[in-house]
C-alpha cells in the first residue's frame, strides 16, 4: 500500500522552522507525511520514520524537493511499539544533529471492536502498544533532549477522544487517555520551558480507513458520506492537521499549552476585519496584526482618543499603506451596533473577518447589593452584544465563507470565586461558539472561540476593578508564579491565535477552542 498525500491540497506556510530538528512518528503516510513536507517546507531538518522503508524514502525524497536549503530528511525504520527501536530512533537523530527541538507523536492505530470479540486482549494490547505506551515511552526518551532547546511535543490524538463512538472503544480509551497523558505532561514539563499541546482531528482523508480493511473504493465512500453530515461539508485533509501542528510549534503559540485543538470540520491581504473592543489591549494588538498581514481593518471603541492611537499603529504596519475604519460605538447599545455593521459594509462592501472581543469584568459576591446592576452590564457586554452584532454581520459573512473567532476566557471552563458573573458569561459565549459553528458551517462559515488566561493588558485600570498599575504589575507578577510556563500572557500570544483561526490554515477548524493560558486551568 503506497503513501497516500494529496499534493493538491498542501499549500506553503509562512512560518520559518530553519534550524529545527523535528521528530515526527508514522510520518512515512497520511498526516505525519505532509507534516513532514510543510516542516521541511518551512526551513526544519526533519527526522521520517515508519515501519516501510520504501515509503519513508518517498516521503524523505518529498521533503527534499521543498527544503529551502535542499535539507535532506533523516531516514529512521522504526516501529514504535518496540523499546529497542524507539531508543534506537532517539540515538540517531541525537547523533545525526546534537539535538532535537519538536517532537510529533503521530503514530496511531484505529480499532473497531465489540466487547465480545474473541481476539478482544490482543486488539486491546495492539491498540495501547501504539497509541499510548510508545508515545509515553517515546516522551521519556525525548524529554532530557528537548528541555535543552525549550521545545515542543505535539500529540496527534483524534475526535474519538472527546466523544463515544459505538464498537470503537478501545480506540477511544486510547485517544482520551492521550489527551489527559498531553494535560499532565504540560503541568509537569511547562517550567522546564517544554510546551504540549495535542490535536483531535475529525474524519481526514488518509490511508487509516483502508488499514481497517477497506478499499480504496469503500473508504472514500464512507468519507463522502461522512463528509455531508459535518457542518462544513467535507472531510479533512492531512494539509488540515499539519497546519495545526505547525502552529502549534511555533513561537506564535508560545503561550499556548495543556491545550487540545479540534480540527474536524497568512496572508490577509483584500480581507476585511471587524475587532470589537479594539481601542486597547487584545482588541488592539489583533488590529495591528491584521493590518501588519495586509488586511483591512475597522477599529471600534469608545475611547476616540485610543481608537486614533491604534488606527495610526495599524497604518503605519500595513504594506499598502492602509487606513484603518474608525467606528466610535458601544456594543451594548442597538443602534450603535447597526451603525458599525452598516459603516463598514458602506465603506467596503464586505466583511470577512468578525473578531468579538469586547468584554467587561467585575468582582462579585452573592450578597452585593448591586448585583443586578453588575449582571446586567456584564451580560449586555459579554454576551448580548456578542449575539447581536453576529446575528447582523452573519448575512455578510456569509456571501464572503467568512470567520467567526470569539474571545472567551479561562473563566468560561473553570470557576472562580468572586467571578460567578464573568464565568458565566464566558461559559455561555463558549456553547454560543459551538452551537452557532453547527448552524452556519453549512453556509461556509467557521466560528471558533478563544480561552485567554491571565493577560498583561489594562483591565486593572480601564475596566475599573480599583487596581492602580502597580497594583496590577504585582498581582500579575505573583500570577504568573502559579502559571506552568513561568509567565503571563501578552496581548500577541492572543493575537497570533486569533489571525491563524481566521486563516485557511485552520479551514477545517470550527467549533473549537484553544485555550491560550500558559497551562494555568490545570494547574
């Protein structure tokens, strides 16, 4: 059975991986293949491996092709079931480059099973000798090398790992324990400066299904029918993952980890961008990004005085030179919210990018006097704007195949004393994400939604909590103590999340979150 790459669909990333060694396992096929060719594409010395050496020298030959440099790829046969052959794995990229600063643990095998099976014991030991010991055994080879280089691991895990699937539970035990097995690591090896992260791709078109017993004939089949009841119409393809894994392993995701990305279903340039709350702080730094990537841009606040300030940052980073739209508005209120959606298509005629990231957060106890004042700002602010201002922008979204990110908060998966309010408020925009990712998929438009956790901006002194700055320094300082990279977030980390949900790198991304915290809901 020979590689299965579908070269239409791989296109270049602009990340820049030169000088990298990056381990990927089963990447002589499918998904670890093209993420082979788009590390090598981007400048990586990449290490292939797999247990056909016809087809690691095929993909290893692919990835000579695309080196920008002509690097050629170290060729290991290896099956990573076997102790000897992933120490054997390790020795030799170690030998061959004196370090390693990515580790892809993409190896898997699929099952489907009943509990009555009689052969049951062996498909369970086949299933969890590839799918979880190797890549726990693996890990331990690999760590010493990458706390060295402050690096990466990313687990190819899948859907199966969120969600039942009937006579697939061996499969499914495996994938969910190789999300948990992601979610500890990331609490253990984030102050050794290692980041983890873990991918569950829905249905992709690979060679997976025909390893199961299908033909070529049947699998697509199965695929085409699968494909018509996902919200975006289409299975995925490797492409899909690798520009997630990718992501994943660059600087732009520095503060992302202990984090799953769900992939089932960057160049803006001629794009129009709509930033709720981008007058400061995240809202801002996203303005500036999108600009600095060609993209036009609509700046809205309150603050005039700080909506000039950034509209001049975004002219100054654009390429061509371009002038942000600067909309003055409250969210909370109506007719400001028609009036912005109706400026921006007057002037453009277009929308292609809605960013909601307007928010306000409050302290808050059970006996406050105020309380309904306080639930009523925050749920205008946190949440009705949000539907809104979609509920308006959706038909325009709609005739571009346009995106959807939203920006949550940690506090939306996680409780917090003295924040029932801002929890609840970002725990409804999170199902709000999922559920309105189902409705308008259909019509070619992805929603996704962002979890921040602790951020370096102005809350402490533009949302009024009583903090001054230096009180705010402080608290965030002793914050970023208790956070597993060391550190809080800047207001880029969130930013660079945001501009790879609304590229075509994700295009099979809807639905999810990414969690963008340093690790801190699990520490």
């Amino acid at each position: 059975m020979g590689v299965y790459i579908n070269y239409n669909q791989i296109m270049p990333t602009i990340r820049d991986f030169m000088g990298k060694v990056v381990l990927i396992t089963g990447s002589s096929a499918g998904i670890g293949a093209t993420t082979a060719i788009e590390f090598s594409r981007s400048g990586a010395q990449v290490v292939i491996t797999g247990r056909k050496a016809a087809n690691v020298t095929q993909v290893a030959n692919e990835c000579h092709k695309v080196s920008p440099k002509g690097l050629k790829a170290l060729e290991v046969v290896a099956d990573v079931t076997k102790e000897d052959d992933c120490r054997r794995l390790v020795d030799t990229t170690i030998k061959s480059f004196g370090k390693m600063d990515i580790l892809v643990n993409n190896a898997g095998k699929g099952a489907h099973n009943s509990l009555y099976d009689s052969h049951l014991m062996d498909s369970y030991d086949e299933v969890m000798a590839t799918n979880l010991r190797s890549v726990v055994y693996l890990t331990h080879l690999c760590a010493p090398h990458l706390e060295k280089t402050r690096g990466n691991i990313v687990n190819i895990s899948s859907v199966v790992g969120l969600k039942p699937f009937l006579n697939r539970f061996l499969y499914c035990m495996s994938k969910v324990a190789l999300d948990m097995f992601g979610k500890c690591l990331a609490l253990e090896l984030g102050p050794k400066g290692i980041r983890v992260n873990t991918i569950n791709p829905g249905p992709v078109r690979t060679n997976f299904g025909i390893a199961l017993g299908r033909s070529r004939e049947q699998y697509d089949q199965f695929l085409d029918e699968r494909a018509k009841s996902l919200p975006l119409r289409r299975v995925g393809d490797p492409i899909d993952i690798a520009n997630a894994v990718l992501f994943l392993a660059s600087d732009e995701s520095s503060f992302v980890t202990g984090a799953n990305l769900l992939s089932d279903g960057g160049d803006f340039t001629g794009k129009v961008v709509l930033i709720t709350g981008s007058s400061a702080g995240i809202g801002a730094t996203t303005a500036i990004e999108f600009s600095r990537s060609g993209a036009q841009v609509v700046i809205t606040g309150r603050n005039v005085v700080n909506m000039t300030q950034v509209a001049n940052e975004c002219h100054k980073v654009s390429p061509n030179g371009l002038k942000s739209l600067e909309v003055v508005a409250d969210v909370t209120k109506d007719d400001d919210c028609r009036r912005l959606v109706d400026t921006t298509i007057k002037t453009f005629e277009k929308l292609d990018i809605l960013v909601n990231n307007g928010g306000k957060v409050v302290h808050n106890s059970i006996y406050d006097s105020h309380l309904m004042d306080s639930y009523d700002e925050v749920m205008a602010t946190n949440l009705r704007s949000v539907v809104y201002l979609t509920h308006l922008c959706a038909p325009h979204l709609e005739k571009t195949r346009g995106n959807i990110v939203n920006i949550s908060s940690v506090v939306g998966l996680k409780p917090f004393p003295n924040s029932f309010l801002f929890c609840m408020s970002k725990a409804a925009l999170d199902m709000f994400g999922k559920c309105l990712a189902l409705e308008l998929g259909p019509k070619g438009i992805r929603v996704n939604t962002i979890n921040p956790g602790p951020v370096r901006i102005n809350f402490g002194k533009t949302l009024a909590l009583g903090q001054t700055r230096e009180q705010y320094d402080e608290f965030m300082d002793e914050r970023a103590k208790s956070v597993p990279l060391g550190r809080v977030g800047d207001p880029i980390d969130i930013a660079n999340a945001v501009l790879f949900l609304a590229s075509d790198e994700s295009s099979f991304v809807t639905g999810s979150n990414i969690l963008s915290d340093g690790g801190s809901l699990n520490a």
